[in-house]
C-alpha cells in the first residue's frame, strides 16, 4: 500500500452554514467506503491556511488514489491536490542506496 496526503479546498460557494463542511465529510467518508473499500482511512485535520482539510491515507495505486480525489470532486466546489508520501525512515533507506559522490 502507497501512502497519499491529500489537501482539500472548499469553495465559498459550496459551504452555505457550518453544518455544510460536516455533511460534505460524511457524504464523502461513506462514498470512499462504499466504493473504494481498499483505501484505509489514516488521518483527517482541519487546518488554517490555503486548505481546509489535510487527509492521510493509504491506497493500493495511483489509480485508486486519483478514484478518492475524483470522489471528492463530485460534491461539488472542491480543489484537491494528492502527493503520494514516504515515511521518513524509509526515504533515508532510498538516500543510503544512492552513490557518493
């Protein structure tokens, strides 16, 4: 499994009251489990900033990865971005596999 983080920005347009950003997280939660069963959930947080939302998760491929930002797109005004991530302890084995030079 490949591990994404995914930011996401709602539009002004698509959250009319509070409640709309709580409904938006349900509506998508079930979409992904219902759908995308493969894809295990690992972290949600609402942040400050050019997002609202910054989620973590792990997929089998791109493929499915790019399913989830899809899914979240369908509700409406949504801008999401996906980077796929690599633990820190990991990327230090992929640099001590690189030659000196």
């Amino acid at each position: 499994m490949t591990t994404f983080v995914m930011i996401t920005r709602l539009s002004p347009e698509a959250l009319r009251a509070p409640s709309a950003m709580e409904d938006f997280e349900k509506r998508a939660m079930t979409h992904i489990r219902d759908d995308l069963p493969s894809v295990h959930w690992l972290h949600s947080w609402a942040v400050l900033g050019p997002c609202d939302y910054v989620d973590v998760f792990e997929a089998p491929d791109i493929d499915t990865a790019m399913q989830v930002s899809a899914v979240f797109r369908t509700f409406g005004r949504v801008h999401s971005e996906i980077w796929p991530a690599t633990d820190w302890s990991r990327f230090k084995e992929l640099l001590h596999g690189l030659p000196n030079r």
